[in-house]
C-alpha cells in the first residue's frame, strides 16, 4: 500500500482563526480597481484570509494615505508663509503678500489673515489676547470705528488661542536657546497645520470605523482633493471629526457619548447640531425615544459647558459670530447672489434672515419626512448628508472651505465612489475662480461671471448627489448598488470587530 501524503502548515496555525468575512473588497467591487490592480498582483483572491494581518492593516494604511493628502496641503498653503526683508531694516523679516500673493498664488489661509488683526495694540491673537474678552477697533462701513472681536464659535476661537500661545512659547524657545528665529504668525500657522492634522486624522479613523464593512473608502476621504486645498484653509475640520466621532459613537450604541461630541461639534461650528433631527429620525422609526433624549441632554450640557463661561464674562465677544451671520448680506457663494444676478433683486438683511431660516426649516421638514416615510432604514450618514448639503445650499454663507463638511458624510452616504471623487474634484476647483474675485483688475485671469457659472453648476452636482442618496432610501431591497449596503445605525458588534488587522 502507497502513504497517503501528509500536507503540514510551514508556520504554526493561530488559536484565533476568525476572517472578516463581510468586508467590501474595492478589487472586486470595481472593475477599474481590479484592473488597476493588476499592477500589484490582481484583486484580492477568494481564499484570502482578510483581517489577519497586524502590520499593514486598512486603518494604518489609509491613515499614512491622509497624512500624504496633509502633506500635499500644506504645501499648497506653504507660499502664504514666505519671508521677506523689511526696507531700511537690516535683519528683519516680514509675512511676503507682495503683489496679492494669497490669491494669485492660491494660497490664502484665513488662520494666516487672523492672526495680526490690529499691528497697532495687543488686542489680537499676536499680542497675546484672549478671544472674546478683547476686541480692535475698525471701520464701521460709514466712516467711523466700531469694536471688532474674532469672529469664530467658541471652540474654534480657543483652538486658535492655544496655537498663539504655543506660537509665543515657541519664539520665547527659540530666542532663549539661539534657534533660528521665523515669524510668529509662520509659528502660529505651523502649529495651527498640526492640531488640524491630528484632528483630521481622527476624524478618517472615525469615519472608517462607522462602516467598518467598507473600511477602504477611507481612502478616498483621506486623498480627497478639498483636503489639498482646504485642510488648512480655517479651521473646519475642528467640528469635522467632533461629528465624525458623534456619528461613530451612534453606530456603536453610545447615545450619550454622541450627543458630548454633537455638542463639542456644535461649539466649534453650527452645522453640527443638524445631527439631532437625524437621531430623532432614527429613534422615532426604532421606538428609542429615550437614546434621542439622551443625545439631545448631553449635546446641549456639552455645548453649554464651552459656550457658557464665554457667554457670561465676554457676551459681547461671544455673541460676535452670530451677530456677523446676522448682519452678513448676500455673498458670492450663495443661492441668493445668482437670483440677485439673475434678476436684480437685492433683499434687505432682515428680509433675508427671514427667508434662509424658513428654507433651512424646510430643509429639515424634509428630510425628517423622506427618513421616516423610507422604505429602507436610513443610516445617520444619510441624513446628515441631506440636512448639511441643505444648510449650505439654501444657508446664508457656502465659503469653499465649508465643503469640506461634506467629505466623510459623502464617503458614507454616497454609494458610487466615482461620482463622490468627481464632486470633490470640481468642488475643489472652484478655488482657482474664487480665488480670482479679489485679485486687482491688471492681474485677473477669469471673469468674475465665470464663478458665478460654475458655483452654479456646483450647486447642481450636490443637488445630484442628493436626489442619488434620496433614491437610496426609496428603493427597495433588491435594488441594492454593487458597493454594498451601509452600516444600519446602530447596530451590534459584530465578532469579527475583535479581530487584530482591522
């Protein structure tokens, strides 16, 4: 009789033998990725044990992906922090705008232009000032002077204070142990670019983890053109990752830890309280309306704890951000510029306060009615996405910047990755004519009707990816695109969670 071969593992078998069965392969999901990845060994094969591995795992790789998309943002933002001497001053240095550099070069950084608000007094965050409690003095419109405070939510405006005062403390280092001496403002940007960077990254980790069967989309947040151009513009990402985390903690089952970053979200920019007629959505359609009362206690107790010393000791300041929304009239950027453009029609202020906040009323009226009248269940990256593409397209301000509130909520929301990557694409290129409103006359290089046309046609692609998430809740279940269902919120861990190459 012949032995019967015997087959022997090279390498002991592991006492943990679990595989992520679940897990959305982009190689198979894509045939342009598996065509791509032909280059690298073709799409993952059938028999590969996926979630095994403890070194290169997704998480790691798409956040060493994030931290190239922050690289390349920070270089885009690096000529608005140039040098150059002062005249008639020998060894000294000034912030080189030369010649409108910020726009002409695409570099401009509202973090760089707040920092030295009056050169005169130390009423600023160069001088050392506390936001808030101090204020400089500026034009009024009409001749005279009026008092100025910094113009940002109460945690942003203490982010930025934080990063004076290292700016501060840095230089004082620096001249006490001989160092090379920059500017503060380049200091104070720098470690702005930081404290951004590690914010952004939570938010990636966050948003990854809130679809964990779709980990690699990640991806296509962490490379996302508006971060090339937008990371470091101001300091949205602050609220990004409080309601990336927000939404995280809501897919995990932590009703109170999401209404803490809800809160914390809110404190740092508005559109984060959005988030609470999405949960109550969801908790009405799961009978959980205890959890939607719980998110709501601790956003407002979590928000009050940020705004209210604020509120109490320097209302003037604190009240500074909501009274420049209040006074602001029609900007470039909005709905209402292209109707007065198109039609002459120019409102008074209070007329148009009373017409955003009917229409952002009516955004949320909607929204609420398409979640609870869906057919399927509506994920809270659904709703968040409808409520906050709202806030900007009928809202009383849509800076370029602010699109960036859309990227994790689209990654999410948006089953097509193709059609979120072109969005981003043209959103982001919408910088170049905007950009070109504020340069003089002799050195203009697009008209400024040419802006106004494509931030229409960027109003209409958002509009597209709306009606696309819309159909998403209206279908029905055998209709469901290739790229899989989303994560239902909340849900249950799962046994493969616990695996080590997450």
């Amino acid at each position: 009789m012949t032995d019967q071969p015997t087959w022997d593992s090279p390498e002991p078998l592991a006492d943990d033998l679990r595989v992520e069965t679940d897990r959305v392969l982009p190689s198979w999901a894509s045939p342009q990725l598996a065509a791509a990845s032909d280059s690298v060994g073709g799409p993952v094969g059938i028999h590969a044990a996926l979630g095994r591995s403890r070194s290169w795992t997704p998480v790691r790789v798409v956040l060493l992906l994030a931290l190239v998309g922050l690289s390349i943002g920070w270089f885009g933002k690096a000529g608005c922090i140039q040098q150059a001497p002062v005249a008639d001053a020998p060894g000294q240095v000034r912030l080189n705008w030369d010649n409108q550099r910020q726009f002409v070069g695409l570099c401009y950084s509202d973090l760089v232009a707040s920092y030295e608000q009056d050169k005169l007094t130390p009423a600023d965050l160069a001088g050392g000032a506390f936001p808030y409690r101090t204020f400089w003095m500026q034009s009024d419109g009409t001749g005279g002077q009026a008092k100025a405070y910094l113009s940002e939510p109460a945690l942003s405006g203490l982010l930025m204070y934080v990063s004076a005062q290292a700016a501060r403390g840095w230089a004082w280092v620096a001249d006490t142990l001989g160092l090379p001496k920059t500017l503060d403002v380049v200091n104070y940007f720098n470690i702005s670019a930081l404290l951004l960077s590690l914010f952004w990254l939570i938010a990636v980790w966050a948003t990854m983890m809130t679809d964990r069967r779709r980990l690699w989309l990640g991806a296509l947040m962490a490379l996302s053109p508006l971060v090339f151009v937008h990371a470091f513009t101001a300091t949205d990402v602050l609220a990004i990752a409080m309601l990336a985390v927000a939404m995280l903690c809501w897919t995990r089952d932590r009703p109170g830890w999401t209404g803490v970053f809800a809160g914390l979200g809110a404190a740092a920019a508005v559109y984060p309280v959005l988030l609470l007629p999405a949960v109550a959505v969801i908790c009405v359609r799961q009978r959980r309306l205890r959890d939607c009362a719980i998110v709501a206690l601790t956003a407002v107790a979590s928000w009050l704890v940020v705004n209210l010393p604020l509120l109490v000791l320097y209302p003037s300041g604190w009240t500074q951000p909501y009274r420049a929304w209040h006074d602001r009239g029609v900007e470039p950027d909005t709905l209402y510029r292209l109707i007065s453009l198109a039609t002459g029609w120019n409102p008074s202020t209070p007329l148009l306060n009373g017409i955003v906040l009917l229409l952002l009323v009516a955004v949320i009226a909607a929204v609420v009615y398409i979640g609870l009248r869906a057919t399927t269940e509506p994920t809270i990256a659904q709703l968040m996405f409808l409520l906050v593409a709202g806030f900007l397209l009928f809202g009383k301000e849509w800076t370029p910047q602010a699109s960036l509130w859309l990227v994790p909520l689209a990654v999410l929301a948006v089953p097509y990755p193709g059609a979120v990557l072109a969005w981003m694409t043209f959103d982001a290129l919408v910088w170049i004519p905007r950009m070109g409103l504020f340069v003089d006359p002799s050195r203009k290089w697009l008209p400024a009707e040419f802006f106004y046309a494509v931030n229409t046609l960027r109003g209409a692609v958002l509009v597209g990816l709306c009606a696309v998430v819309v159909w998403q809740l209206v279908r029905s279940d055998d209709e469901e695109p290739t790229g899989g269902r989303l994560m239902r919120s909340p849900v249950a861990r799962e046994p493969a969670a616990d695996l080590p190459g997450v």
